[in-house]
C-alpha cells in the first residue's frame, strides 16, 4: 500500500475514546500515527516484509527473523490498535506477527519470550486468535530447554557462538532475561501445564539471590556452573564495568519483579521491585533520562538512553497500578513528560519513521549507539497505554 494511501486511511478514521481524554497521551498517538506510518511503508515495500529495528546513516536498518529485537515492531502495530482502535493497525500488526511464526521452535537463544510475546502474545490479548495460543505454548517448550536444573536457571546465551564463545562463561545468565518470564507465565494459563510457571518461579527466585548488590543494583551477567549450580563469576556485557549500574540492565530488573509480582502475588517479588525503583531513584538526572551506565565516568558528556526511560515508565505505571502508592505514577509521569518532548521525540516525518531519539544498544561492542530502536518505541508506546488505562 502506498504512503498515501496510508495517511488517507489514518486521516478518514476517527480515534476511539474510552473513558476521559489525556492530552499528552492523545498528542504522542498523533504523532506515532505518522511516524510509524511512514515505517510501515518501507518494511513493506517490495514483496517481503521487513523488520525494521533502527535508523542510522540515513537509512532505516533491517533485521532477520532470529535477531532478539524482531517481535518489537509487531508489537508496535498492535499497541497503535489499541491506543486507537483502527483496524489498519490490527490488519498490518497480523501480517508482521505471523512472519516471525517459525521462532516457536528456535532454542539456540533465550530472547523467544521478547519475540514472540510482543508480537503473538498481544496479538492473542487484542483479539483472541485461538491459533497465537499454539504458538505461545510452543515457544514457552523451546525456551523450557533452555532451563538447567542443577542451577534453577535459564541460560541466556549459549557459550558456542559469537563473540559470546570467548568470555570462557558455562551458563551466563543475564539480568534481560527476566523479561522473558512473561511467556511462561502465560504458557500456564494457556495450557494448563504448571511447568513453564514453576521454570519462570525457579529463574526468577535464582536471578534475586545472586544477580543484586547490598544496594540493589545489578550485575548485568552471572556465570553458573549447570552442573552445580555454583556462581563462577559476575561481570557486564553491555555496561560500562563489570562493577557498573547499567542503565537498561536496572530497568529490566524493576520490569522483570513488577511483572513477575502480578502474575505470582508472591510479596518476595514486590519487594525487589520496590528496592530496586529506590535505586534508580537516587541515581537519575533531573530530567529521569539516565546516562547509558548510571556509574560512566564522562557523566554528563556521555550518551542518554532513552530505551531504558521508556521501560522504566511503563514499570512504574505497572507498579503504581499494583500497589496506589503515588511515587511511582509521579516518576512515571515525570519520565514520560520528558521522552515526549522535542529533546527526545522526533518531529514528524524525521528520525526513519521512529518515535525516539537518543537510545543506546551497546556502547562496549559499538552497536546502536545514540540511534532509535524499535524497542524503545514498543515501551513508549505500552507505558503510554498503562497510562490511558490509569484513567
């Protein structure tokens, strides 16, 4: 479909209301309207979908079916449908979904749960397609291969490729996977089948006693032994040191307990969540935008990342929802404010159809650094929805 046609449909169909209108959430829908618009034009053009993850050089980047960000911009459509209840939205975020069908059976990495909850498991949450079902439970068994006993975790990265295979790790486990639970959690109410819940229960219980500092923060990486069980060693990847805050590191884990509290009620859950926040609460610039690693050394002649304020605020809005203590709505709300302004929101028509500037992948390795990423825009777009349903 053509980029007018496009904008003629967005234009001639009117944005549903539920309940009272928010200014600032109706003004940043607008916005994505044109932005991801504009996205969804190239990633069709051509007879392939394409899954654009950021924008760099001038060109908007593409990536595979396999890479860890590839359900984000699927999850983007969908979360577009339903802060505006078009149907254009639910008819292109389908397509986009059913493309990544084959990463059910993928087992060779733990980002599955990213992939294909965001894309299958709204999907399935919007309109209750019985056949996401399948999907979501098979990929809940490709992820469940992943888990070893004997250290009651699931491996993140296997140790036989890439630049992964020459840290001399056994079972490195990284703080990103908890954002994985989700799947399993939603693999049981599925199927019935209390597996993928107790794997989910057994990581998480794992990642609060070895991952956490006396003050909270994270290690971003924590090697185990899968035979014993035993901590060889705790260090980063993606941080500035092995001893470092890194930002999205921090806003993984307060996502991860937020997430894990609702769908358990287990109080040890909450608990971590809350200490965590506190954390990131002492270490945030004025304007809740932290600096890539919260302890770099260049701060403040370093890069911001917006990706980690993003997951944050939809945390926040999440934690305010399970616990009414206003702090979390006010950080929230704070954050928000600030990723919606001209300092880190693109103007329309600019930054490759994406709705943030200013995230960082991974400074260490080089990756992305101080572009937008698809995944920045899916948890803008979710905290913005948390938000709307506050009212």
């Amino acid at each position: 479909m053509k980029a007018c046609r496009i904008l003629f449909l967005l234009t001639v169909i009117s944005l549903v209301a539920c309940g009272p209108k928010d200014a600032l959430v109706e003004e940043n829908v607008e916005n994505a309207k044109v932005q991801l618009a504009s996205l969804l034009e190239v990633s069709e053009a051509g007879d392939t979908l394409r899954i654009p993850s950021t924008f760099k050089d001038g060109e908007v980047k593409f990536v595979p079916i396999d890479d860890w960000v590839s359900g984000f911009f699927a999850g983007n459509l969908w979360y577009m449908y339903e802060l505006t209840g078009e149907p254009f939205w639910a008819e292109h975020a389908a397509c986009h979904t059913e493309k990544l069908d084959s990463i059910q059976y993928l087992t060779w990495h733990h980002d599955v749960g990213f992939m294909v909850y965001d894309s299958y498991g709204n999907g399935l949450r919007l309109t209750g397609k019985e056949a996401y079902k399948d999907v979501i439970v098979q990929t809940a068994k490709s992820l469940s291969t992943r888990f070893r006993p004997a250290a009651g975790v699931l491996q993140s990265w296997s140790v036989d490729r890439d630049w992964q295979a020459l840290r001399g790790w056994k079972c490195p486990v990284i703080i990103d996977n908890m954002m994985n639970l989700e799947l399993l959690f939603n693999a049981t109410r599925i199927s019935g089948d209390s597996t993928y819940f107790h794997i989910a229960v057994s990581h998480a219980d794992k990642t609060l006693q070895n991952h956490f500092r006396p003050d909270y923060s994270c290690y971003h990486v924590v090697d185990y032994d899968p035979e014993t069980g035993a901590v060889r060693g705790r260090c980063t990847a993606q941080g500035y040191a092995d001893e470092s805050a890194w930002a999205r590191g921090q806003a993984w884990a307060l996502y991860g307990y937020t997430s894990a509290y609702a769908y358990t009620g287990y109080e040890r859950y909450l608990d971590q969540a809350r200490k965590v926040a506190d954390y990131i609460f002492s270490r945030l610039p004025e304007d809740l935008v932290p600096y890539w690693d919260y302890d770099c050394p260049d701060i403040p002649n370093t890069w911001r990342d917006a990706s980690s304020a993003a997951i944050m605020a939809s945390a926040l809005y999440q934690l305010y929802s399970l616990t009414g203590e206003a702090m979390y709505r006010e950080k929230a709300d704070g954050m928000v404010q600030s990723l919606s302004s001209p300092s880190y929101r693109a103007t329309p028509g600019s930054n490759g159809g994406f709705i943030l500037m200013h995230s960082v992948g991974s400074v260490p390795h080089g990756s992305n650094i101080d572009v937008p990423l698809n995944y920045t825009d899916y948890y803008f777009l979710e905290a913005l929805i948390r938000r709307k349903n506050l009212q």
